[in-house]
C-alpha cells in the first residue's frame, strides 16, 4: 500500500498507469453479492490485491474457505479457486482495516424498494459515511451500484463530506461504472459487454478507464458524468421493462382475439427495426422492476405526468400474475375442477431461467393468491430443492411436484422444463392442467395427450 500523500489521485496518470501494470494497487469491493463477488474475482485474477468486504459473515467465511456461492455463473468457480488459493482475493467483515489498506474502492451494494416502491439506498448511504471516516486520502470510489441520476451527485457525496474529512474532487476521487453483466452469464458478459465510465471530474473518470481497460478487456464508453452514466444504465433496463409490458397488453387482447402471439412476434422480429420481447406471468429481480420505481422515482422531484407510460407498464406487468390465475381457474372450469380444492404444482420460482434467486420473482404473487383461493401447493425449482421457501418446503424432484396434482403452472423457463415427458404428466396426473407463463410446451403435443391446456397469448 502507498503511503496516503502517494495514493492514488495524487498520482500523475503515468503513475497510476505504472502502478496498474505492477499490480500494485489494493481494491477494496464493498459487498460480494451476485456482481460484487465476480467483480473482486476479476480484479483479483488481474493481479491486484483484492479485499472483498461484506456485512455476511457466513458468506465472508465461505468465500475464504474456499466455497463458492454462485453455483449458476458458469465459468467463474475456477478463477475464484485460483484467486482464493492464491490469497490474491481476502474476504472481511471489517470494513475499518479494509478501507485503510485500499487505493481504489468499489460500492457494489444492494438498491432494492421498499413497501411503497421507493428505491432504497440506506446500504450505500450508510458506507458513504463510513468512508468519511475510514478511507485513506486521495483513495478512489467507484459506485457500481445501480442509482438513478443524481444520487451520486446530491446524495452519496455530500454524506461522504459530512464526516468533514474528505472532499470529493479535492482529496478523493469519485465515479461510477455501472455493472451491466446479466445473471447466470456473469463471466461472459465482463468480458463482452461495453460498460459506461463517469466521473465527477475528468481526473477520476481517466483513473477508472485506465483500471478498467485492464481488468475487464471490453470497450469504456466515457460519460459525460456519473448522474449521465447512470441514466444511460437506467434507460436501458426500463426500455425493457415497457416492451415487456406492451407484449403482456398484446398476449392477453390475443388470447381474446384466438391469436398466437409467439406467432405474430416471430414473424414481426423480420422486420429491421422491430426488437422481440417475450409475455410472461411478470417482471422480477433486482434490476427491472426497482430501475423503474428509480426513474419514476427522479421523475416525482418534478412533476406527477413525468413518466407515466413508465408507472404504466409496471402496473401491467404486476397484475400478469392476476392473469396466470385467471387463466388457472379457466382451464380448471373445463376440466371440471374447483380451484379451492385443487393441488397445484408450481414448476419453476426463480425470476429468471437457470439462476438461483427469487428476488421479487413473480412466483411469489401467484403463490399468494393460490393461498387465497385455498388451493394445496407443491413447488419445485431445481434450483430450490427441498428448501423452504415462501413457507412452503419445496419438492425434491418434479415426480414429487406433479403426483396427484390437478394442474401445473410453469412460471420459469428452467432448462430442465423443456425435457419434461407428457406421458409421465398423464400417469401422474389425472385429467391434467398446464398453465403456460413461459412457452415452455408444444400445444399439438399436450393436445395429443389429453392435456387441457392455457399459455400467456396463445391459442388454445
């Protein structure tokens, strides 16, 4: 570690260039979470001596002992053995220490909502004022943090100055490079995707892409500051979110019409200009959902008609379990059933395929209102086996989750879904039920079968 008067920001651009090909820089990634863990991984497989820092201290343990947590990043488990062995990558629980031995320091810390759907940001809040106390001088942060525009500006750093220490701009340097790596392909896109540099000088903006072009070999795009850096990673994510609500709007007027909506979406992607999107039972995780309420959120600092086709898809897409329900209780109706004494099999509670996390997962809604209605549950997701999650012990395997049912609802397109047998449905099931969210199944093979069958916009 460089003494304080040499670290990093008091460094001419050649030096910080020399002491980065030397691998003679100390990271510090506060929080190790599903992008904190594989950015420490990554700066650590580059050579630097990297401290992972997180509140978790069974999670700090395993990382040290040599457990990796992330069991659905492919490629990763190998480099964290090799940065973990090799003592390159050091977890704590100690904040205090970890800062005092770092030059460059990273926030990958958690942005969910509260109940009323604002952005919560006491995690990042709280660090910034232990920062204030702890970091070394001329030390570098960068928020990778996903948060709305501004809050690096009016927020972070007047809580990081309220110590009465540090002056960012001054003696610190401040910038964002906001993570854009989608989970379950972590390690791909890190080394694949472009991400975005600001700074709130031009100095901590060159300082990051120097860092960054060696660590990660991927095209910097350099903002003109953070609050626009964080726009553009905003932008991106909420431009998702509405196309996903439109298509749910279209799936269910086609449902009324008799049209096939993966039929008019795969004929409409041979247009140039046209971008698919894909229906579902909702939109979950810790991105889409809270980068909406995040800009809804700076929008509401202005005016109340700001953004409201935005306040608009999340509506749609958070009643599309409403949906799934409806389309139960339908399918249910023909084949002579009453839904409060039916078992239904949830297949799938991940929000996404082939990840294990069920962060605002649409799962949990549609669980809910099956317990309204009474309804006996199995879950299985083969990433939650025989685990209790949302009060339920989940099935050990998807024989278990489907014998004696009355219907399925698939809400997760797990690769495991798409091999399932329809001959072992029939034998398990009587009369049996599909519910659809994700495409899953081929309608002229379940009809064959006997099965009685519903699908987000399709045909039936």
């Amino acid at each position: 570690m460089n003494k304080n008067q040499d670290n990093i920001m008091n460094m001419s651009v050649n030096e910080v260039l020399e002491n980065v090909k030397n691998k003679n820089l100390t990271i510090c990634i506060i929080g190790t979470g599903r992008i904190g863990l594989p950015t420490a991984i990554s700066f650590a497989n580059y050579g630097f001596p990297t401290i992972g820092v997180d509140i978790n201290s069974d999670l700090v343990k395993d990382i040290n002992e040599g457990k990796f947590p992330l069991k659905d990043e492919p490629g990763m488990n190998e480099i964290f053995d090799k940065v973990v062995s090799g003592k390159k990558l050091i977890a704590s629980t100690d904040l205090k220490t970890s800062l005092s031995k770092s030059n460059v320091i990273l926030l990958s810390l958690p942005t969910p909502m509260n109940n009323e759907n604002i952005p919560d940001y006491s995690a990042l809040l709280t660090v910034a004022k232990d920062l204030g106390k702890y970091m070394s001088q001329n030390s570098l942060i960068v928020v990778e943090s996903t948060v709305e525009p501004g809050f690096v500006e009016k927020s972070l750093i007047p809580e990081i100055k309220s110590e009465g220490i540090f002056i960012p701009g001054e003696n610190v340097g401040v910038g964002v490079c906001p993570e854009t790596a989608n989970p379950g392909a972590i390690m791909k896109d890190f080394r694949t995707l472009p991400r975005l540099v600001g700074g709130i000088n031009e100095k901590s903006a060159e300082i990051i892409s120097i860092i960054y072009q060696h660590v990660f070999p991927v095209k910097l795009i350099p903002m003109p500051n953070c609050k626009t850096a964080n726009a553009v990673k905003l932008t991106t994510n909420v431009f998702r979110d509405l196309n996903i609500a439109f298509v749910n709007e279209l799936a269910i007027l086609f449902e009324k019409l008799g049209i096939d909506i993966f039929t008019v979406l795969e004929a409409a992607k041979t247009k140039y200009n046209f971008q698919i999107h894909y229906p579902g039972a909702g939109v979950g995780g810790p991105c889409l959902p809270v980068n909406s309420y995040q800009m809804i959120n700076s929008a509401s600092n202005f005016s109340k008609d700001l953004l409201q086709l935005v306040e608009t898809a999340r509506k749609i897409n958070e009643k599309m379990p409403e949906h799934v329900i409806k389309l139960l209780k339908n399918a249910l109706n023909e084949a002579g059933k009453n839904i409060e004494e039916s078992t239904i099999s949830i297949l799938g509670i991940s929000y996404k395929p082939n990840v294990k996390d069920i962060q605002l997962t649409p799962a949990k809604d549609i669980i809910d209102q099956c317990q309204k209605l009474n309804c006996k549950l199995k879950i299985y997701d083969p990433y939650f086996k025989s685990q209790k999650v949302f009060s339920y012990i989940t099935e050990n395997n998807i024989s278990d989750a489907m014998k004696d049912s009355d219907a399925i609802i698939l809400i997760t397109d797990h690769k495991e879904f798409f091999s399932i047998d329809l001959n072992m449905i029939t034998q398990l099931m009587k009369k049996p039920v599909i519910i659809d969210a994700k495409n899953v199944f081929n309608i002229n093979e379940l009809k064959k079968h006997g099965i009685i069958f519903r699908g987000i916009g399709r045909k039936y």
